[in-house]
C-alpha cells in the first residue's frame, strides 16, 4: 500500500528510521 498521501506510514513499515527521523 504505497499511497502518495501516507508516503510516511508506508515507510514505517519498509525503514522504521526513515519515517522517525
């Protein structure tokens, strides 16, 4: 579930680090 929208909960799932930061 890539959306543009929730770009950042969907990386959460692929870099934990990357939405953290």
């Amino acid at each position: 579930m890539n959306e543009p929208g929730t770009k950042g909960f969907s990386v959460i799932e692929v870099s934990p680090v990357f939405t953290v930061e």
